[in-house]
C-alpha cells in the first residue's frame, strides 16, 4: 500500500495501522459484509454512532444491490457530506467525529465516510447565572451547534464570519470565533487566533481554559475576556464591533476585548428605562466599593484611627466589643473566612441542600458568635452586609475577584491602617492601568478617557445618544446609526 507523506516529509500511518490502534478499544467494530455485486468492509466506533441513522438509512443501501463502486455509494446513500479520500487523518479524525468508514477491502483505499453522529445534547433552558426579569429566557448549552443556531437567529447577517478551529493535543475540542466582517477590526481577529493556534495543552474543558490561556496577563486575579451564558448579549457585542469565542462542550461564550466596566453592567440595563438602568448600574458599582472597603475600614479605625469615629458610634463599637478577646483584625478574618465556607458549601453541594446549609448555617454560626464573644454584633452586620454587596456583580468571575480583594485590603489595614487602604488602593490603580484585554486598554474609557464611551459605562445613556461604537475597538464603521438623520426623522413625525 502507498504511503502518503506530510509536506514535511514524514509519512503519514497507513490505513492498517490506524485500524490497528482502533482495534485495542471495545467499542471499535469492523466488519466484512457483501452483496451480489460488491464486498466490502465497515468500521467504526459504536458509542459515536446514531444506531437509527446507521440502520434505517445507511445499512438498507448497502445491503441492496444498486451500487458497485464508492461513488455510486456517495449519490445512492440520503445523507449530505460523504467524504472519498486517501488521506489516512482524515480517516482518524472523522472515525472520532462518529463518521462510518466503507472501504471495498479491508485496507484499500480510497474510502468513503459517512455521517452516523450521534447528537445527545440538552436542551435550551433557563439562564442561571445571568438571570433576568424582562427579556429573553434563552441559555447556552454544551453543544457548539446549538449555540452558533442561537446566535444565527439574532444576527441574521451575511456578513457573520465563523472560523472554526480544534485546540488540544488529546481532546480536539473543536471552538468557533465569531465576529461581523465589515465591522470587526481584523487586528483584534487576528490576535485571538494567533494566540489559540499557540495554545499547547492536551485537555480542554471549557472555554475557562481558553480564557485563562490567551488572557493578557495571567497572574492577574481580574478576567480579561467577559463569559456569558446569554445568547441576546453575544449578538449585542458582534453588533459593537467584538469577538465571541464559542467552545464545544461548554455553556458559555468568552467576549472580547472587553473593558472592566462591563463586568458590572447587566444585560437588563438595556431593557429598562435609561435612567432606571443608570441608577442600578450606579448601585452596582457602590457596592462593590463597599464591599472591598467597609471591613478593612472597620479594622483600621478601630487598630489606629478612633479619632476619626463620632463619639456616639465610638460608645456603640465600644460596649459591642466589650466582650470580645480577639483583636478587630482576627475578629474580621474570622467572619471573612466563614462566610466564604458558607459561600462555598452552599455551591458545591446539592441545590436544596446548599440553600438550607446557607441561610440556617449563616443564622446559627453568626448567633453563635456573638453570644460566645468571638465577634462583636456591629462586625457581623457590616461582614453580612459586605458579601450581600458583593453578589450585585453581575458576572461571577469578578465576583469572585472582588471577595478575594477584601483580604488584602484587611491585613494592609491592620499594618498600615487608613494608610494601608491607600496604598493598597494606588497598587490595584496601577494593575488595572496596566492590565490590557486583547492589547486593549482594560480600564477604558476611564483611562485612557473617551468621553464617546462614557454614555454606556457608569452610566446608560437614552439609545438615541449612542450612535457610535466604543473606540477602543477601532471598528471598520464607528456608526451604529445617523443621529443626524434620526434627529430629523424625529422631528418629521412631531
């Protein structure tokens, strides 16, 4: 049998050979058949296949006499897609697909392969994560085609580009970026797939891992690509000019470039009233601030700065600490760490039993703290209400990020005090003035100041306002629309 070769020159394994490293698993059949005309030999893998598909669509034909040679088989078989080859990695990479291999000997080539996947997928649900009241109630799910079907029905454009490739040396798990051609700017397209093709690993997952591997900076505790599980928001960011990054097996799309006030806009802020959507993104926003602050404040005032506490609290924090041994930093510490063993209690275990191990565990640790004189009562409240705080995010990869930052901040507190905070506070500055999403400046438009991509940062201005695109994108059509035109439009119809 002729070996092929690679363009390097090695040669590529002969059919026998890929057959040989098939047959050590049990679920690799390969069998002989025949008919008055032809024989001929079937292999493929049993737990990859639609055994309906295989047995009322493939088998019929190829038990009947009407074809001889693999071409009469391609038109005489109703399913699209047959494939002839020679190339035994085609071979290999479609038997793993779920693809049937038909050859007319045991190891000649060419061979036709037919489609028999088997598709067991689940169906479009509830989001859970990025829940919301008004708009649509579709999730991703695992399967890479459902996902790009739900995106399609939103962009119902020719000019969406998806570029498929596979990543992992084990699992070839097969991704898909998408973007909108005549909008995109090709630089930023050209960086995710660069930095995907360099991607060495053997196992990927999820789009996590993705995530993590082609992040700018990787030691930084921030995310630097947004994931959602919302179809509506990945067709929204194609529209601004981004990218989406779609990974087989996993419910949820990676965007990108993406900035960090994004990770505290939800999605319902655009189908509210502007000014509604402005106050609850402010109130995000002042709560994560105060989940980061209030604890390190507590420890620094009541360590080195009672001064700075109005004479009528100092009383309250005084009798409220009257029995409790433990310095302020311990004391915070201790209800920090609780309550992210609550946190994380409540998340591993089963869904009825994590709600009931997080409120009763809550009330009976919390309670009983305070009556043995670990904690002062003031302290559990600002705690509770410093993690309460911080679940308003919106995504929960920077929740996560925000309940990490609270402990720098304590013990910085307790060496530094108020002095701490700051310095801890100019360190974060300067780490996220670094910090780039793509090669994209991560805290714009604050720095470097846009004053055009404000109107949906802090604050969501009216629609009308928004006419342009977010610069940082540098897209090939910075208007969304005409305001001009919109103006006028407006003014007719009055």
């Amino acid at each position: 049998m002729d070996k092929m070769k690679y363009e390097s020159g090695k040669e590529k394994p002969s059919l026998a050979t890929v057959f040989a490293r098939f047959r050590t698993s049990s679920d690799f059949l390969q069998y002989q058949a025949g008919t008055n005309r032809v024989k001929y030999w079937v292999s493929y893998i049993r737990t990859l296949v639609d055994v309906q598909t295989l047995q009322q669509t493939i088998m019929p034909f190829l038990k009947s006499d009407q074809w001889e040679t693999l071409e009469e088989l391609k038109k005489g078989i109703p399913i699209e897609n047959i494939l002839l080859t020679i190339d035994t990695d085609v071979i290999k990479e479609k038997l793993l697909e779920g693809y049937l291999v038909i050859c007319l000997s045991e190891y000649g080539l060419p061979c036709a392969l037919v489609k028999a996947t088997i598709n067991k997928a689940r169906d479009v649900s509830l989001p859970e994560v990025e829940f919301s009241v008004v708009g649509p109630k579709e999730a991703f799910v695992e399967s890479i085609e459902s996902n790009i079907n739900l995106i399609r029905k939103r962009v119902t454009s020719d000019k969406l580009r998806i570029f498929e490739m596979k990543v992992g040396d084990l699992s070839n798990t097969k991704l898909a970026i998408l973007y909108v051609e005549d909008i995109c700017d090709e630089q930023n397209v050209h960086t995710v797939i660069q930095r995907i093709k360099d991607i060495q690993f053997d196992q990927i997952s999820d789009s996590s891992f993705i995530s993590q591997m082609i992040s700018d900076n990787h030691n930084s505790p921030f995310p630097q690509l947004l994931d959602t599980e919302r179809p509506d928001r990945v067709s929204s960011i194609l529209a601004e000019g981004k990218i989406g990054i779609i990974v087989d097996g996993s419910p949820h799309v990676l965007i990108g470039p993406t900035t960090l006030v994004e990770f505290f806009s939800a999605f319902d802020d655009y189908f509210y009233n502007w000014l509604s959507a402005s106050f609850f993104r402010l109130i995000r926003l002042f709560a994560v601030a105060f989940s980061i602050l209030v604890t390190p404040v507590y420890v620094a005032a009541l360590t080195y700065h009672y001064e700075l506490i109005p004479s009528d609290l100092l009383n309250t924090l005084i009798s409220s600490r009257r029995d409790v041994p433990l310095p302020p930093i311990l004391e915070a510490l201790f209800l920090e760490l609780t309550i992210e063993l609550l946190r994380e209690a409540g998340a591993r275990l089963p869904t009825k039993v994590g709600q009931t191990i997080g409120i009763v565990g809550g009330i009976v640790i919390g309670t009983a703290s305070v009556e043995a004189g670990l904690t002062s009562n003031i302290l559990l409240i600002i705690v509770a209400l410093s993690a309460l705080a911080s679940f308003t995010t919106p995504i929960y990869a920077m929740g996560n990020t925000i309940r990490m930052l609270r402990f720098p901040f304590l013990l910085l507190a307790q060496w530094f005090g108020l002095l701490g905070i700051v310095l801890c506070f100019s360190f974060l500055t300067a780490h996220l003035l670094r910090l780039t999403s793509l090669g994209r400046p991560f805290l714009e438009p604050i720095y470097p100041p846009r004053t055009i991509d404000m109107k949906d940062a802090l604050i969501r201005l009216p629609f009308s306002l928004m006419s342009k695109r977010p610069q940082q994108l540098r897209t090939k059509k910075p208007n969304r629309f005409s305001s001009i035109n919109a103006k006028k439009n407006k003014d007719i119809d009055e």
